[in-house]
C-alpha cells in the first residue's frame, strides 16, 4: 500500500471504521514507513484537540430561567386549555346554531363571549337535566350513548362519555368522546321522533392545522412583551393554549363576527387569571398584539360525572 | 419496565399526562433539571451560539413532555432517547435554517458567549483563553458541514453509520468528510505553531 492510500485511511482506521483487510494493510505500512506514523501521531492530536475543544465550550453552556418558563408556559397549555381546543368544532357548531336561537339580534353582534356564554349554560343545562330526567338532551344523550354506531367510531374497546347535549327542532346534537382517549369525539344527530341516531360524525380535532413549537415560542413571546397585556387586570396571568384561529383558515369564523381581519398569521391565545379568561389575538408577521376579548363565560371542563345515570 | 433509578414519578407523571388525563408539572420539573445539561451541552455543541441552543432546548422538552407516553424504559434509555432527539432537533434546524444567524457568520465570529452572564457555569468563566481561541479556530477553518460531522463522531461518539442516518448522507461521504475535516484541521494548527515560533523568533 502507497504512502497516499494509507493516509486516506488512517482517520477510519483510529476510529475503528476500517475494514479487516484495511486494517491489516495499513498496519503492514506503519510498520515500515516513518513519515505515515508521524502523520498518525498527528492525526490523533488533531481529534484529542477537537474534542478537548468542544467539550470545553460545551461545559460552558446552561439554560437560562427564561427556557423553563417558556417550556413550562407552553407545557400548562397542554393541560387546561388543550381540552377548551378539542371542543372547538362544538363551538363553531353551537355559534351557527345560536344565530336562529337569539331572537332581535343577530348572530354578528352576538361577539365571542356571548356565544361561548350560551353554549356554556347549554351545556350545563344539558347536564342538569338529562341526569334525572326525561327531558329531550336527556333522551337524546342515552340514545347516542347506546348506539352501536356511536361505540364503533369511537373504538370499541370504549365506552361513549356524554359531553354536551342540545336538542333543536326535534333533533338532539350530541358530543360524545370515548372513555379511553379524550382525542377522538364524535357528534351524533339523533331523531327524537323515530328514537335514533340517523348520523355519526367523527371529530378529528387534532387534524386541524397546529401551530408548530416555533410559533408556540413566539406566540408567548410576543405575549409577554406585549404593552396590552401588562394592564393590572391581566397582569400575571397564565398563558394557555396557542392555536390557529378559525380566522387564519379563511373559513366563516366566530372570530370574524368580533372584528378581526381575516389572515394567514395571525395565532390566538388563551390567557387565564383566576375566574377570569381572554382570548388574545396575534399577528406573527408584525409580532403585535390585534385584539384581547375577554370571555363572558368558560365551558365546563369535561368530568364522567356528566355521563347519563 | 422503569427501573428504580429512573425518576418514577415523572415518567408516570408524563404518561398519564400523554392521554391527557392529568397531569404533574412538578414531576416535569424534575425531569428538565436533571437532564437540561445534557440536552443543552449537546445542542450548543451542534448549534454554535445560547440562543439557537435554548430554541432546541425548548422544542425538545416540549417533543417529551409530549412523546412521553410512547417511551419504554430506564435511565439510560430515557438518556439515549432525548440525545437523539435533541440531535436530530439540531440538524433539523439546521437544514431547514432556523438558525438565529447564518454558520458561515458564527464561524468568522467564534462562538456567541452567552447574552447572560449568570448562565455561564463558574468553572466555565475560568475555561482557559487558549481552549477559547482553539474552538474559534476550528469553528473559523470549518465548514458547517465538516463541523457537524466533527461533533457527531468526535463529541457525541456516533457510529459512522449514525452519522450518515443522521445528516442524511451515505457513509463513504462520511469518511472523506472527517478525513477532509482533520486534513483541514492539521494544516491549520501547523500553520499557527509556524506563526507562533516565528513570533518567538
């Protein structure tokens, strides 16, 4: 083997990446040639260097307080307010539903928190009254909750959890998530008349566009830094859940009835303190804060107690 | 399944959190102190500067607070899983430029010292001038792509074959690329012993 041969295989060679008979060769060669072991001996400086180097800038490098705050922020979105974002799809149904619902005034002026006020003391009012009654949700929710279709979309090693019940016109919509995973929900109609189920629709919140980590950051970022959220009501409150509006999906959205300006980049935010909630619109683009809404009313969160005795 | 040493209560914490059921964020406290070092040393290795470092950082802790769910098994397993995450992570950023800067920028700088002090662990703000200057000689006479290769096998110890899954390259392009690196490297530290004793002369 040539001097030029051995050379190119020297670095494989220390690392122990070289093939049996390249071994043997090159070992052959060192035995022999002077300059090729000098140029070994350097070779293995030059990578005790290299190391010795790294290592040493690596020890060097801690995480700032603000790297857990902001895991830690978006980490409390997960809990609280990621089950507030699996009931999105309800929402946009229950805000469409409510424009027939709220007599001398239309739906566009009804704003956020108005809306999300109804469809909270629906909910509620459903699960009061379907536990011990005979009322239509009550009817309604044990209908969806025995149905075999219902039990197949959700999986059949689960059992169907009522969440919310309405009955409109006869018909009961009914949001049903399994006892196994709060991921998966599904929204049955059911006709009161003929005492069944005559659609099953799986709700796949998850597919909705996500905001990726990055964003989430920033999302929180901008939040923190923001002049609107440092007034003394808002002060010191937890961020929640960040997520892509309907408004940035070019869809009809509740949030366009509040004034925002539909567009690809703009993120919502759930902000809490104490009993109080605000949805905080931002634009990612200009790193601004667009709007802060704050919300008349929250749902209640999801508890088994709410499943039909 | 867990073995003793592994912090129980925050893996279970995690798990039980991954079907959103509930959750224990003092658990996951635990779990971030203990084992930020190791994540935040792998990433400053790979990304050069604070900054980019804590962007991985964050994602990172993020991925597991939300992948816990799926991982199976102890320390060292749990140790294994978020380095390679973490590198992944990096080179991701990296071939995607989410970089706070350019390389090419870091690399005629030298490496960004860390915006705040208190960061900085005490024996660090000792770590000798020379150590200092050796990195951003290495860091100025390196490509990114040498660079990294450098790090995964001489830093983080991988394979060369881990290598080559990790930056997406066959492995024979691996070889030649710390072969090319190390020529680099050696030329310029005989260059600068050349200098040197020329300047004592």
């Amino acid at each position: 083997m040539i001097c030029q041969n051995v050379s190119r295989l020297l670095v494989a060679y220390l690392d122990g990446e070289a093939t049996a008979e390249e071994c043997f060769e090159i070992e052959a060669h060192l035995a022999i040639c002077a300059p090729c072991r000098s140029e070994l001996a350097g070779t293995i400086e030059v990578q005790r260097k290299f190391r010795n180097a790294v290592e040493a800038m690596a020890k060097s490098a801690s995480a700032s307080p603000k790297a857990w705050n902001a895991i830690r922020r978006a980490v409390e979105s997960d809990s609280w307010a990621g089950r507030i974002g699996l009931l999105r799809p309800l929402l946009d149904k229950a805000a469409s539903r409510l424009r027939g619902m709220v007599s001398g005034r239309p739906a566009w002026k009804l704003g956020m928190g108005s809306i999300l006020a109804v469809a909270g003391v629906v909910a509620l009012a459903a699960a009061i009254s379907w536990v011990a009654s005979d009322a239509p949700t009550a009817v309604a929710a044990q209908i969806a909750q025995d149905d075999p279709q219902v039990r197949e979309a959700l999986g059949s090693d689960s059992q169907p959890l009522v969440l919310v019940a309405e009955v409109v016109e006869g018909t009961g919509n009914v949001l049903v998530r399994g006892s196994t995973s709060s991921l998966i929900m599904v929204m049955a109609s059911v006709d009161l008349n003929l005492r069944q189920v005559t659609r099953v629709e799986r709700l796949e919140p998850l597919s909705m566009p996500q905001l990726t980590d990055a964003e989430r950051l920033q999302v929180a970022r901008i939040a923190h830094e923001a002049p609107d959220l440092r007034n003394p009501a808002i002060e010191g409150a937890h961020f929640g859940k960040a997520f892509i509006p309907f408004a940035a999906q070019g869809k009809t959205s509740i949030e366009a009835n509040v004034g925002l300006t539909p567009s690809s980049n703009i993120a919502a935010l759930e902000v809490r303190k104490g009993e109080r909630t605000w949805l905080v619109y931002l634009d990612l683009d200009r790193e601004t804060v667009e709007k802060v809404l704050e919300l008349q009313c929250w749902l209640p969160p999801f508890h088994p107690s709410l499943k039909p005795s | 399944m867990i073995n003793s040493h592994v912090h129980p209560s925050l893996v279970q914490a995690l798990r039980v959190n991954a079907v959103n059921e509930r959750q224990d964020p003092a658990a996951f406290e635990v779990v971030y102190n203990r084992h930020k070092g190791l994540v935040m040393k792998t990433a400053f290795a790979l990304m050069g500067n604070i900054h980019d470092a804590e962007d991985v950082l964050q994602e990172v802790f993020i991925n597991v607070y939300r992948s816990a769910g799926k991982f199976a098994g102890g320390e060292t397993e749990f140790k294994a899983w978020l380095r390679r995450i973490t590198i992944n992570k990096c080179l991701s950023n990296h071939r995607h430029k989410r970089t706070s800067r350019s390389f090419d920028q870091l690399r005629d700088e030298g490496f960004e010292p860390p915006e705040d002090e208190s960061s900085l662990q005490p024996e660090a703000k000792c770590m000798a001038e020379e150590e200092r200057q050796d990195i951003q000689r290495m860091l100025q006479c390196l490509d990114r792509r040498h660079y990294l290769a450098m790090v995964l096998r001489y830093y983080l110890e991988l394979s060369y074959e881990e290598i080559a899954e990790a930056l997406q390259i066959p492995v024979g392009t691996v070889r030649s690329r710390l072969h090319n690196a190390i020529g680099i490297l050696r030329r310029e530290f005989r260059a600068r012993e050349e200098t040197d004793r020329e300047v004592r002369s």
